[in-house]
C-alpha cells in the first residue's frame, strides 16, 4: 500500500484529480485541493473513496499508522553506526504537555545534557502525524537505507562528524534496537512526578494497538548514571521538568 502524505496526486470519484495538501494520521481525514479550486476539501479516507493517481484504492488504517517517527530513526542511526558513523547519537523525550515525543540527532561528544544543535536534526511526533516525513527531501515510508541516503544528501557536513568510533554506545544501541524494533522506541525523559528515576530504560510504542512492551529490562545508555548522580546509584536520584507553560523551545 502507497503511503499518503502532502503532495500526494488522488482521484475523487465526483471531483477527478487533486493533490492532497495535509494529512491526520490519526483521525483518517486529509485536506485536498481539486483543479483549479482556490479552497481545499476536507476528506475522510474511511468514506470518501480515493484512489491514488493511478487507480490504487486508498485504505485507513488496514495497517496501523505511526504515531511517530522514532522507530525508523532508530533503525538509521543503526545502519549508520554500522557503516562507522558511532558518534551519531538519538535523543527522544516528552514534549511538556506528555501528548507527543520529541526527537534529536547529535553528533561530537556524547553529552545528553549540552548536545549540539543543527537545523532539521530534531522534531517532534505532533508534526509527524500531519507530515510523516522527516525534512531531508525523504518520502513516506522510506526504509532505513533510504532515510541514510537522504540524510547524507540533507546534511553531508554535519554527519561527516560523526564518522568516529564509540564502541560502548554503538553495542548499547545495537541491543535496544534488536529488542525493540519495529513496534517500540526508548525515551530518555521522564516526569518525576510520577516517581524516581526508573531502573531500566523507559519504553514506548510508536503506533497504536501495540501491546505492552514485554521484553527483557534495558539498561540506560552508557555514562548515563553518572551523569546525572555523580557514580551514586541511578534509582536515588530525582529529576525535575519544565513545567508545561514553559516555551517548547525551553526543554532540551
């Protein structure tokens, strides 16, 4: 099955051709524009009838969408710390609100606290289900060999830096993507309201209708512990979050 996404050619039954201009992942609905109409038409793809441009029928929800991208950044940055680039590291975390998970590549040191920014390495799961690309000039639904090429071609300067070896983290995030992929991802961040420090590695499912992880327990990624604890046992320590006014810009 094709994927759907803005920019997408469809054929409407009673308006012909059109492109699609926005997408709900979750709710079915996309906003297209037919012609040479100025306004764009709300469409439910359970109802409606559309078809891709040439004539395949398009299907809500046979396969569950993704809720966010972070499973298939995960198997990138996997097939990347393969071809040698170990200094490219994966970041995700709750937005302030809890609704959505963010996401953020970094390269150079591997310092969760003070990481490097670059334009287009981060995101957030809240514009993915409108958009279920990444902003490299990827498509929908790309495999993890398409995502590298893209995002080789999107950034070549910024990922040559991470063509150098971290054999610790490589190995750890060599395990958590063999227990985890394709359904699950790990986030970094944690409320503490909701109690200390976890023990092992928290993890989330990147689309709906997943049952709860049930895996073997994963450990945090190396240096973890003493980074925030100073070498005291991790499950001590408290951690505090913005508070969910605080701008989105705010929380890293």
């Amino acid at each position: 099955m094709k994927p759907v996404a803005p920019g997408t050619v469809i054929f409407h039954r009673h308006r012909g051709y059109g492109v699609i201009t926005s997408v709900n992942l979750l709710t079915g609905w996309v906003s297209a524009r037919f012609g040479d109409e100025v306004r764009t038409l709300d469409l439910n793809l359970s109802h409606d009838d559309l078809q891709h441009a040439d004539g395949e029928p398009i299907r809500f929800r046979r396969d569950a969408p993704d809720r966010m991208p972070h499973a298939r950044l995960m198997a990138m940055v996997r097939e990347l710390h393969r071809a040698g680039y170990q200094r490219l590291y994966l970041y995700s975390w709750p937005k302030p609100s809890g609704l959505h998970w963010r996401w953020h590549l970094f390269t150079g040191q591997r310092n969760w606290i003070d990481r490097a920014w670059r334009e287009g390495w981060y995101g957030s799961g809240a514009d993915y289900n409108f958009n279920p690309v990444l902003g490299w000039g990827d498509q929908p639904g790309a495999t993890a060999s398409e995502l590298v090429s893209a995002f080789g071609n999107f950034d070549p300067q910024g990922l040559a830096q991470a063509l150098k070896r971290d054999e610790d983290h490589t190995a750890w995030f060599d395990s958590v993507c063999e227990a985890l992929l394709p359904n699950y991802a790990y986030t970094l961040g944690w409320d503490y309201r909701d109690g200390p420090v976890p023990d092992h590695l928290p993890v989330i499912p990147v689309r709906r209708g997943v049952p709860a992880y049930s895996g073997p327990p994963l450990p945090w990624p190396p240096g973890w512990t003493r980074l925030w604890t100073g070498g005291r046992a991790l499950v001590t320590s408290s951690f505090r979050t913005n508070p969910a006014a605080a701008p989105s810009g705010v929380v890293r």
